[in-house]
C-alpha cells in the first residue's frame, strides 16, 4: 500500500508539472518541484531536531511510569473493553496503557506528550506482530484512531484566530466539537468494518454510550462559558495536566522504589534510538508530498471542486475554504499557511475562513502520522490503515463544512 501510494504521488505530480509545462508554458514548475525537494529534506531533518528532544524526554518519564506499575493498571482497567476491540493483544499488556495515555493527551490537545506515547505504544504492539513488516490489526486501529484527530481543547485554533483579530476566537469551538467527533466515529467505524469487530457486544455498546454521554456533558458545560473564560481553561487545563502527569510518575516512582533517574535515562536511551530511526521515513513521505504540492495538482483538483459545485447550482462559499482541506492529511504546516491566508483574504470571520478553522480543528496530518508511527517499527505493509484514516479525514471535512452551514451559514 505504500509502496503504491508513495509512487502515485510523484506519478500525479509529473502529470500536472506536464500539463502545466505543455498546456500553459510555465517551465518554471519543474524548478519548484526540484526546491521542494531539497527543502522538504531539510525540513525533515528540523523535524526530527525536535523529536529528538521531546521523545527523549517523555520516554524517559514513561520509563518510570511503567516501572512504577501505572501502566500495567490502565492497562488492566481497560482490558475488558480492548480484548474486544483488539483481541490479538492479550489482557493486561502494557500497550493498552499506553494506548489509553495517549488518548488522554490527544484528547487534551498536549501534542509534544501524545506522540511519544504513541510511539511507545505502536514498539510495545510491534512486539506482537509476527510479521515485523505488516501493520497487524492492533496497529492499524491505533493508528486511525490517531489519525482521526479527537481533541476536546483546540488551543491552537484559537490562537490563530486571536492573532487575526478574531473579535471571539473560540466562536468555532463547537463546530470542531461535533466536526472531530465526525471523523473520529467514521475511523472507527472503517476500521471496525474492514476488522469485522463485534460492536453489538455489551461492553463496547457500554463504552460507546458512555463516551458519548460523557463528551456530551463536557460539550454542554463548556458551550456556557465565555470566550475568555475558555481560552484560559484550555491553556490552563492543557499545562495543568501535562506537569500533573510528570509528578504523578515521579511520586508514583519514588513510593514504589523506582530509580527515577536510572530508569528516566534508561528510557531517554529508547527515545534517542526511536528518533533516529524516524528520518529515512520522514523523509520519503515528506518529499513526495512536497512534490504533489509544488506540480500544483492540488490547484488543479480545487478548480475541479469549485467547477462541479457551481455547475450543480449550489453555494460554493466553502470551497476557499478547501485549500486547507486538500494540504492537511500532507502537511500541518502547509495546513496552517492556508488557514492564515483564507483568513487573510477573506476575513477572519468569513464563511470560508471559519470553515477552514473548523477543518484544520478536526483533521489530522494523516501521512506525517502513518510515516512517524509505522516508521518507528520498520512497517512496510499499511494493509487498510491509509483508506480507513482518509474515511475519517473525509468525515471530518464534510462534518465541519455542515457544522458551520448549520452554526453560520
């Protein structure tokens, strides 16, 4: 699958720099795709600069966390809901731990903890696999899940608003509520679908309902409050629990005897070996979508979008929204710049600029993801993980494009 994928993306590109080139004379597209080149390699490597750091550290700490017993009793917790959803990993291992971590920090917005979690959960699944180079079951519902970009806080969408002058930064806090929601379900769904896992089962029925409920309420309390009010909460809430976790290890360490600091540079050691191993990886998937960008196919299906919208009669308002749509499984930075510029041209408050908003709110870098968490175990084989974490993109699209028709429109 990725074989075929990372070839498809150079493939398209020669066919649009060709057509750009034959059709409107523009040579000057193959010097672009060429700098993209040299310039996604190197952002490549920035990159990893700054996985080194932040997977040295975080896996230091989980070092401790496991050793001091926390992740054997999450794991044990959720063992009845997992041996469900992931009959393959037996009850009690340490990655259902880690798993649970991981969403909790994903959830919370805390990036630089949710993925070295992660990737310490996808090398403790990989320990399962009897075929170290095709994504197992497990894995592939990590992985989507992931991918499908649950996050109850999105402190950096309100950030980019408030730096655009947005009058209430956090107006779009909702429609990324129910938007992420969308493309979370939709994952799980294909993925459960493709897996043919038993969802009528009582426990996952429980758990569904319950998580359901439980998203609802927060939805419902943090809907009343105002928009400083929630911008304060998100900031607060987000550094509160990060340091909250940190000591929680410590304490937990220091009461049960744990080494604490032989064991945070034991798994600092883990850190650094499971950087390095990232870049060749990062820098395939990095090159070939910075390729697909600069041959200007992504212009080309935009005007293809726009054309067949108002053909159909229907109101195109958010199709200057879709430039970040179309970048984001590819690139978060490239996703951010469209943000800033819809909401540059267009108005910060415009239709398209809060669709975009509520897009880049609920998506997720699909690629960067599959590249950095299947990359750090050496999985060649995706099976159906890129079509299932595209389902969720896509769900998350078409939900934020309906969330703000309904909220806005």
């Amino acid at each position: 699958m990725l074989n075929g994928l990372w070839l498809g993306f150079f493939a398209v590109a020669a066919i649009s720099a060709l057509t750009r080139w034959l059709a409107g004379g523009d040579a000057a597209v193959f010097a672009a795709i060429v700098d993209s080149l040299f310039g996604m390699a190197r952002l490549s490597v920035e990159v990893m600069i700054l996985l080194f750091g932040t997977l040295t550290m975080w896996l230091g700490f989980l070092r401790i966390a496991e050793k001091a017993g926390l992740v054997d009793l999450l794991a044990r917790l959720l063992s009845p809901l997992f041996a469900r959803l992931m009959p393959e990993v037996p009850r009690g291992h340490p990655a259902l731990g880690f798993i649970t971590l991981n969403f909790t920090a994903n959830a919370l917005g805390l990036d630089n903890a949710a993925t070295p979690i992660g990737l310490k959960a996808m090398r403790s699944l990989q320990e399962l696999n009897t075929d170290p180079k095709v994504a197992t079951n497990a894995q592939i519902l990590f992985l989507v899940l992931n991918a499908s970009s649950l996050t109850l806080l999105p402190v950096s969408i309100f950030m980019y608003r408030m730096q655009q002058g947005a009058p209430n930064p956090t107006l779009v806090f909702l429609p990324i509520l129910l938007a992420t929601f969308a493309s979370t379900l939709a994952g799980f769904l294909a993925v459960a679908f493709a897996q043919r896992l038993k969802l009528r089962d009582p426990v996952v029925l429980a758990w569904l309902c319950g998580s359901a409920l439980l998203l609802g309420a927060i939805i419902a309390v943090l809907a009343g409050l105002s928009a400083a009010v929630l911008a304060a909460l998100s900031s607060l809430l987000g550094n509160l629990v990060l340091f909250a976790l940190i000591l929680l290890f410590l304490l937990c360490g220091a009461l049960r005897r744990v080494p604490v600091y032989e064991s945070f540079v034991e798994g600092a050691r883990e850190g650094f070996d499971v950087a390095k191993n990232l870049l060749p990886y990062l820098v395939a998937m990095l090159c070939a979508v910075g390729v697909l960008r600069a041959s200007g196919a992504l212009d080309y299906a935009l005007n293809a979008v726009r054309l067949l919208v108002e053909a159909g009669g229907w109101d195109s308002r958010f199709v200057d929204a879709l430039p970040t749509a179309m970048v984001k499984p590819f690139s978060g930075s490239a996703a951010r710049a469209m943000l800033i510029e819809t909401m540059k041209t267009h108005g910060v408050d415009s239709f398209p600029a809060l669709v975009a908003a509520t897009v880049q709110g609920s998506t997720e870098t699909t690629f960067y993801v599959l590249a950095v968490y299947f990359g750090a175990v050496g999985i060649q084989r995706a099976r159906h993980a890129v079509a299932c974490a595209l389902i969720a993109d896509l769900a998350g699209v078409v939900a934020s494009i309906g969330a703000c028709y309904w909220f806005f429109g």
